[in-house]
C-alpha cells in the first residue's frame, strides 16, 4: 500500500493542501498520514525539545487539530495523524522516511526577502528528502 506523507502548517494554504491530498490518496488507492511541525520559540533544535512546556502543549495542539481535520478525510485512505518538533524540514524528511512514504505533499507560497537567500521549507525538503516530493502551489487568481 502507497503511503503519502501530507505536510500541513496552518497557513492559508492548508485547505488547498488538503484537498489536493484527498485527490491523490483516493485516485493512488494510498494511506495519508497528516503532519504538522512544531518549531520551537527558541528555533533551535534540541534533542529534549519537546519537554519545553510550550512546545509540548503546542504538539499537542496540533495533534488535536490534525485529528479534527482528519475526521475529513475518507476513512480507507487515512493511516494516522503526526505533529513533530524541530526544523520543518528535517522533521517532513524523518518522517518520510519513518512511513515508508512513496512520496511527500508540501505546499509553497513562493519566495519573499530572506527566504530567497536561504530557501523555503518546500525547497529543503525537494533538496533533502530522499522520496519524491510533490510541491503544491495554489493559482493565482
């Protein structure tokens, strides 16, 4: 069985992603498994980052708001809910692997200011991943 891992962030954005991975799971016959990162405030990663109180209570969140999108999702195509902590990439390409993920769902929004100069998530996971990654940009009315 197919399994994409769909990375979802809170933003504008993750309605679009969203739907566009119902699409994929239904016509691929695929599982999802639904992700979102917690960075935390401090940006840095460390390997107890999750036993910070704010961020514990923010992967909580998370989880809890991925289990309510998910009740959205067609049961047959749904394999489970995820929230890590750390930088957004690392965290997306872990857990591709961690699922055995035939390929990654991120969305983008382009590039502005510093984000140019030192990418976007979309872009490191497309750098780093080593399963295939599908990049979804919403048109532009």
């Amino acid at each position: 069985m197919k399994r994409i891992l769909v990375c979802l962030d809170h933003s504008e954005r993750e309605t679009f992603v969203f739907s566009e991975a119902r699409h994929f799971a239904e016509r691929m016959n695929a599982k999802a498994v639904l992700l979102q990162v917690i960075v935390p405030d401090h940006g840095l990663t460390l390997p107890d980052a999750e036993s910070d109180p704010k961020t514990h209570e923010a992967a909580e969140e998370a989880r809890r708001s991925l289990t309510e999108l998910a009740s959205h999702f067609p049961k047959q195509n749904l394999d489970s809910v995820r929230a890590g902590v750390g930088e957004a990439w690392r965290v997306i390409c872990q857990a591709a692997e961690d699922i055995d993920a035939s390929f990654v769902l991120v969305g983008s929004h382009g590039t502005v200011g510093l984000e140019k100069l030192f990418g976007t998530t979309a872009e490191k996971v497309v750098r780093h991943c080593t399963r295939s990654v599908v990049v979804l940009r919403p048109s532009r009315p």
